[in-house]
C-alpha cells in the first residue's frame, strides 16, 4: 500500500511504472553510498566496494553448495569479507590496499573454485555482474529504505567517530569495534549497491559522488552534503537521460558517466577558482 502511494506521486515524473521504481531506488541508493563513499574516500579505501562486490561469484557458488537463497548467500558472504578486510588491516598490521587486494582474489580464486565444481552456480551471474535499475521491485525498494534508516543512525551516532579514525587511526585503537563497524556497515552497502546497479559500477555509484563532494569540500560537513547531491543529481539525471530517445543508454553507466562530468566539471572549477 505505501509503495502504490509512492509509485502514484511519482507518475508525475515518469509513466511506466518501472521508471518509477527506478527513480525511487536511486533517490534511496543515494543517501546511504554518499556517506558510504564519503568514509571509503577518507580512509583510502575506494576500492573496497570492488572488493566485496567481486564477491558475488563465491557468494552464489556457495548458495548451490549450501541450498541458500543467492540474495542471502551473497550478502552473508560479502559482510564475511568486508569484516576479513579490516581485521587484516587492523591485526595483521597490512595497509588497506594490501589487505583489499589479498581478499579480492582470494574471492575470486574461491569463487572460481567452486563454480568449476557447481557449474549451476553460473545462473543469474550475468544480472549481479551487469546490474538493471530498471528491474528493481518492492522487495529491493524495501531493503533500500532500511539500508538508508541504518545508515543515518550510524552516521548521526558514530559519524564524526568514524572520520576521526581515518585521520588520526592511532587515537582509537581502544575502540575497535568502530572500524568493524565501518567494515560490516560498507559491505552492506556495497552487496547492495551491486544488487542494483552491478558490480561493475558499484565502484563507481560509491566512489565518484564522494570524490566529487571532495573537490569542492571546504570541511567535513560540507564532504558530507556535497557527496549527497551529486550523488542525487547524477542518479536522476542519469536515468533521465538513459530514457531520450537520442541517448537510449544503459541507465546504471548512464548514472556513472554524468557522475564522471560532475568530477571533472568539479575540477575544472576548483582549477579556475584558484587562478582567480
């Protein structure tokens, strides 16, 4: 019933109904990776997303060996290695990079693994690596909106907490479980972001907005926003654009594409700012 009064106040925006589910996963996808991405930017970490999302293929492979739901074993698999990527930067004292690198191909080389064993584990792999906001139902739309209620309270609660740690980490070893948090908090973000868009421009979607906000940031607060509206303005400009019939392009590399001319507009800005 809400998500018919929803679907009714966009129609003002779009007809087809699936253009209407695509609108609100993007509004809702975008509040929770701008902060998302504003934390993977600060503590150099932008590719942490690819790292989990490349999870996908483990993830379904050992939903076949187990009998799971592929949803439910690539999202319990994702959280397993975002919290493996900080316990090997927080224990065994590896770089960020180092530690993204060593579980991104361990979660390739496993997940290769086990589909040479269970070829079925192959079905619907093509949806998870290419991604359709366009397909997107109520049960995504669901899981969105209380992605994006956890993520406000994490941010209003631990927000300043979590960018202190990526500026000064040695002033919170007696709080770990902040960067485990980070860690849980980024995967989840980041199993779902691939659900929606693919896992080929999860990165992206993540990554682009915050370092966009980065530009043209003046302080924390201001990352913070900035992120969220280009986050915002190339998700509904991009899938407006996907739809003319004199672009007709795939909407999620749509959405990543104007959020790249958002970047480089950004720049060019900042370039000419300080040549004033």
């Amino acid at each position: 019933m809400i998500f018919e009064h929803l679907y009714s106040a966009l129609a003002v925006f779009y007809e087809p109904l699936f253009m209407r589910r695509a609108m609100a996963a993007l509004f809702l996808l975008s509040w929770a990776v701008s902060g998302a991405g504003v934390l993977a930017v600060s503590r150099r970490m932008a590719f942490f997303p690819d790292a989990v999302g490349h999870s996908v293929l483990a993830g379904l492979a050992a939903g076949v060996v187990l009998n799971l739901d592929p949803q439910t074993a690539v999202a319990i698999f994702g959280l397993l290695l975002g919290l493996m990527i900080t316990f090997l930067t927080r224990r065994a004292k590896l770089a960020s990079d180092t530690s993204l690198a060593l579980v991104f191909s361990g979660a390739v080389a496993l997940g290769l693994a086990l589909i040479s064993r269970n070829p079925r584990a192959t079905a619907g792999l093509t949806r998870w690596l290419m991604g359709d906001i366009l397909t997107v139902g109520n049960e995504e739309i669901a899981a969105l909106l209380v992605l994006d209620i956890i993520a406000y309270l994490i941010f209003f609660l631990f927000y300043n907490r979590l960018i202190l740690s990526a500026v000064f980490p040695a002033g919170l070893e007696k709080t770990p479980w902040a960067d485990y948090l980070f860690g849980a908090f980024l995967a989840v973000v980041s199993v779902l972001a691939v659900q929606v868009v693919g896992v080929l421009l999860a990165t992206a979607l993540l990554v682009t907005p915050a370092a966009t906000g980065r530009v043209l940031a003046a302080s924390g607060r201001s990352f913070f926003w900035l992120a969220l509206f280009f986050s915002l303005a190339a998700g509904q400009l991009g899938l407006w654009l996907s739809r003319r019939p004199e672009v007709n392009t795939a909407t999620g590399a749509t959405v990543v594409l104007v959020s790249l001319a958002f970047l480089a507009l950004a720049s060019l800005f900042r370039k000419l700012r300080g040549r004033i």
